[in-house]
C-alpha cells in the first residue's frame, strides 16, 4: 500500500466545528491554522495596518467560538468566518476614524512600514511598498459595503454567492458593489500613478 493510500483526509470545516462544540481544542486549533491566513488577508486589507489587522483577526475567531452554536452550516465555516472577521475589522475601523478624529491624527502604529533596506532589489521593494501604500489609500476612500464585498472577493477568494451569503443580500448586490468598488479604484489609482 502506498503512503498516499494510507494517508487520512484531512476533516472537513463542519467536522471540526462538531469536534469544537465536544471540546475539542486540537480542532480548534486546526481550524484557526486553516483560516487564519485569509483572515489576516481581509482583515489587513480593510484596516491597512498590521496591528489593527491582528485584533480584529483574533476578536473575529473569539466571536465565532462564542458564537460557534450560531453556525447553522448554510453557508461553509469559512464564509461565516470571514463574514465575523470583515465586521470586526470595519467595527475597529470606525472607532479607530472616531479616535483618531478626537486625538488629532493617526498614530505612529499606523504609519506605513519602512522597507527592509537589506532586501535584495531596493527599488523594486520600495515600489512594492508604495503600490501597497496607495492601493490602501484607495480602498480606504470606499465606502464600507463595497470595501468589504471586494475585499472579501479579492483577498477572501469568495465567489459571488458566498459574498452574498456571508453578507446576506443578493448576487446582483454583490455585483453592483463590486462593480463600483472596482470603479472607483481605477480612477483613484489612476490619478495616484499618473505621471
């Protein structure tokens, strides 16, 4: 018999939810190490910075085991996830604004980070560092909806129908949003690159 045919399969999300629910932590674990990449990767993208990314990533998968039995499987657990993760990030968003509008600006955690002077292509780090500056800047300029539907389609990797499930409104809203969202990135991108 060959490795791969003694191979287990991985469980599935659902598997692991009702392991969770029976105390399980070893399935805890594995599904937070199954998840946490795309959630950092919406949660970053919405929030432009690495430490606000980080809490709302981690209030996200707090919300979602206090909530576990919530979890009707109408949707995969990672639609549901990253549906908690994107409110978490757009609820700390909006009181980071709130802070920031009363405390005169925004903090030195949310400057962008310096490139690595020691990475092998200077200019091509530092060029990275300021397409990501102003794609971030971009996004920040959406409104919340259609920040949150093209972030979870373009970073999430979620279809239009499990944007329209995590979310609860209509494919054509979700085509709408991103449509606009794309919209206005490429004149908001357009007139940060022109030369």
């Amino acid at each position: 018999m060959t490795r791969a045919a003694c191979a287990r399969p991985e469980p599935t999300d659902e598997v692991l939810v009702g392991r969770i629910a029976r105390g399980d932590a070893a399935a805890l674990d594995v599904l937070f190490h199954r998840h946490r990449a795309v959630a950092y990767r919406v949660a970053y993208r919405l929030l432009g910075n690495e430490p606000d990314a980080l809490d709302a990533v981690q209030d996200g998968f707090v919300n979602a085991l206090t909530h576990l039995g919530r979890f009707g499987g109408r949707s995969s657990f990672k639609t549901w996830l990253l549906r908690i993760v994107s409110n978490a990030a757009l609820d700390l968003g909006r009181s980071r604004r709130r802070r920031d509008a009363r405390f005169g600006g925004p903090s030195a955690d949310d400057m962008p980070a310096v490139p690595d002077a020691r990475a092998a292509d200077p200019d091509h780090t530092v060029y990275r560092a300021d397409l990501r500056e102003m794609l971030s800047a971009a996004l920040a300029e959406l409104p919340d909806a259609q920040r949150q539907a093209f972030v979870l389609h373009a970073d999430g990797g979620l279809t239009y129908q499990e944007i329209a499930d995590t979310l609860n409104i209509a494919v054509g809203t979700v085509m709408s949003r991103l449509f606009y969202a794309r919209q206005r990135l490429k004149e908001s991108l357009a007139h940060r690159v022109a030369p």
